[in-house]
C-alpha cells in the first residue's frame, strides 16, 4: 500500500492510499479523483490519464515505454515529467508518490 497525493489542476490535492498492483491510474478512478478520464480503462491506448510526476519521484517511477511515448504525444501539455498515469505501478516503493494532474485530458 502506497500513500499517493494527486493535486488536481487548480491545486486541490487528494492524498490516497492504493494497494500495491494497482496502477495510479486506478487508484485516481477507484478513490473518484477528478481530472483522470481513463477512456481506454487502462490499455495504454489513449493518453486521458496523463499525469506530471513530481521531479523528486521521476526516477523511482521508471522511464516511459515506447508504447507510452507514443501515446505521450497525443497528449497537451506534455512536460519532462509526463506520464500516463495507467503505466506507473504502485508498490511500497511509491509510498508518499505526488503526482500533478493536467488543466485538460484529450
């Protein structure tokens, strides 16, 4: 289980607990967070889970596969941080994870 914060676009923020295997994805759709649309449920075919994780937290989350790079550049917005929020999963390891959500999902 991982303590997660989502801090929604106008700074809102949402601190979670999600068992670990889920991803962070589900642990936004699961606890009704605002601002993750999830359209493709989680298959890494849209980009409406697009998140920006927080700098402290880029390398403990992993870098992108290309199949979510791809879809990475469907996207608005995209920083250096962009993910897709259905390619990050949580374990003990992401305990206290603070992840940002984008003004819009496409």
């Amino acid at each position: 289980m991982a303590k997660i914060t989502y801090i929604e676009f106008d700074g809102t923020p949402h601190e979670v607990e999600v068992p670990s295997g889920l991803s962070v994805m589900e642990g936004a759709i699961d606890n009704n967070i605002s601002g993750i649309e999830a359209e493709c449920g989680g298959a890494c075919s849209c980009a409406t889970c697009h998140v920006y994780v927080d700098p402290a937290w880029v390398e403990a989350t992993g870098a992108p596969e290309h199949i979510e790079q791809d879809m990475l550049e469907c996207a608005m917005d995209l920083e250096d941080t962009s993910r897709l929020s259905c390619q990050i999963k949580v374990s003990d390891e992401l305990d206290g994870l603070v992840v940002r959500l984008p003004e819009l999902q496409i």
